[in-house]
C-alpha cells in the first residue's frame, strides 16, 4: 500500500538516477544479447520477471537482501565468504553476479544454460566445514534451494515495494518463471508461488543467525565504490532499504534493529528513483537487446509497462 504521495526527483537527482541506471545495465555489454535472432530465453518477454530485472535500483536493494538472508545461514555463510572474492573484490563480484542474472533472464536459452553449467562445474570444488563443525558443499540441494529462494524473495520485494505493487498472481507468476532455471542450477524444487517461498522461509528460520560476517558485508556495502561517482552517497539508502524489506522476524534473529531503519523521506525518494528509473529506456541494455533478438520493438517493455501503469 502507498503510503505517501508521489515525489518528482529534482532534476540534478533524476540526472544522477538516469547515469547510474545506464552504467548498471550496460554490465551485460559482454554478452550479446541481440544474437541469435529469434533464440528465446528461458522466460518470455511479456513475463513478470522481464519487468522485474530491468530495474537497476529494485535489483540492488533486493540483491542486498538476499545476501543478507544468505549470509544468515552459518553453511552459506562459509562457503561464500571463504571460497570468494566478496571480501577483497567486491565490485568485481558483484559485476560478475549482475552479469550471470542477466544471462538468466534476457540471455538466449542455449547462452544461459552453458553459464549455468560453467556455474555448476565451478561450485563442485566448494566444500568444507564451518568453524562450527556443520558440513556444507556449494552444490548441496538444501543450499542451492536457499540461495535461489532467497534471490527470487529480494529481487521480487524489492520491486513491489519500491517500484509497483504486484498483484499476488503476479507475485506467485515471477516464482514460477524462475523453476526452469533454478533447475537447472541444481535447485530440486524451486519455489513455484508465495506458498512455496513462505514454506522455505519457515524451513529455514531455525537456522539463521547473526555474525560479524554479515555486519563486514553491510559495512562494504555502504562504502565501496559500487555506484558511480555522485551515486555513492545514497549507498547507505541502499543498504537501509534492503533490510527494511527483510522479514520482521529476520530482522529480530540477525540483530536489524532500528539503527538500521529506513527513513519516510528516504522512503518516498527511492521510491520515485525507482519508478523513474522502470521508465527509462537504454537501447543498450540486455533487456532491450533481448527485445530486438526476438523481433519486437526495443521500447517493448516501456510499452507494456506504461500500458500495465496507466
């Protein structure tokens, strides 16, 4: 539910929102997205989840939050802390990550599922034991469910509270369009609908705790030079918005407190930065290329989602 009126970003703000949208989607210049004319992706052009992956702003705040979630769990903690460069490279990380979900999503299906088994060949030599004596392999089903879960959970939150609420059939359509590739990065049975997600959710909770891992990983994210130039300051936003779309009952377990809470006014600025940024329309990025690969008009997706809002 809206809970404050809309806010026009001032122009040097909407300037800034429009250069940080173009560097963030253009990471998927490695890829042509374009080639080959008429291979489909895993998801279709007219899916929630087209929609979801073409904003740069929900996408942060919702990548953040699923790492917090992912963090919380002590066997993925280990083995994404200790078996990455997070910690010593993380925008180097984070370009790789933003890449393999673009793949995912816009990618030709014969391009996507090649990464995938790259991904799942490299995760093979990840294993070890946490300082608290628990197993855990990188590829181990109830891990690859929780990392894909928790994902699907940030990246869908942090577009319907920030860019546009969803309708629950539209909530339970994102879910399910991501089954096919969650399977195909080892996930037995990915959440398919709310149902299922808040089934993985309960599942879980037992397990998460706090640590200083997680407290490292926020303090990264507020500082390192992930955003360009000018765009760093609302780094910290960022962060606040990610947690303010955790679970209440996560927050409590991983010691979120108020501290961490994100402001009114904070609120109503991201989310016009959001909404601005769902508007704009960069011929380069793989959302776009994608829409050309399949033959439509590369402002399809401005197109229906105007339709869609108006």
């Amino acid at each position: 539910m809206r809970r404050h009126g809309p806010l026009k970003l001032p122009l040097g703000l909407q300037g800034l929102v429009e250069r940080t949208t173009k560097s963030y989607l253009e990471a998927g210049g490695k890829v042509d997205f374009a080639y080959p004319p008429g291979e489909p992706a895993l998801a279709g052009p007219d899916s929630v989840c087209w929609q979801v992956f073409r904003n740069p702003v929900s996408l942060f705040v919702g990548g953040i939050a699923a790492v917090i979630l992912e963090l919380a769990e002590p066997r993925v903690r280990e083995g994404v802390w200790a078996h990455s460069s997070f910690r010593g490279a993380p925008i180097e990380r984070l370009q790789r990550t933003g890449l393999a979900a673009m793949v995912t999503v816009y990618g030709p299906r014969s391009v996507a599922e090649t990464m995938i088994g790259r991904i799942v060949r490299l995760h093979e030599g990840v294993s070890g034991t946490t300082p608290g004596g628990l197993p855990y392999s990188a590829n181990d089903p109830e891990l690859l469910t929780w990392v894909h879960a928790t994902a699907a959970f940030g990246f869908l939150q942090g577009f319907t509270n920030f860019v546009h609420p969803l309708s629950a059939t539209e909530q339970d359509a994102f879910y399910a369009e991501g089954v096919e590739a969650g399977r195909l990065y080892g996930v037995p049975e990915p959440p398919a609908c709310r149902a299922d997600m808040a089934r993985i959710l309960d599942s879980m909770a037992p397990e998460l705790v706090a640590s200083p891992i997680l407290l490292e990983f926020l303090g990264i994210m507020q500082q390192a030079p992930v955003l360009p130039p000018g765009a760093r300051l609302l780094q910290p936003m960022l962060v606040r918005a990610a947690i303010s779309i955790l679970p209440a009952w996560a927050r409590r377990q991983l010691q979120l407190g108020k501290g961490w809470d994100l402001g009114p006014a904070e609120e109503r600025l991201l989310r016009a930065a959001s909404r601005l940024a769902q508007r704009l329309r960069l011929d380069t990025s793989p959302a776009a290329q994608a829409c050309v690969r399949l033959g439509l008009p590369i402002d399809h997706l401005q197109s229906a989602w105007a339709k869609r809002t108006r």
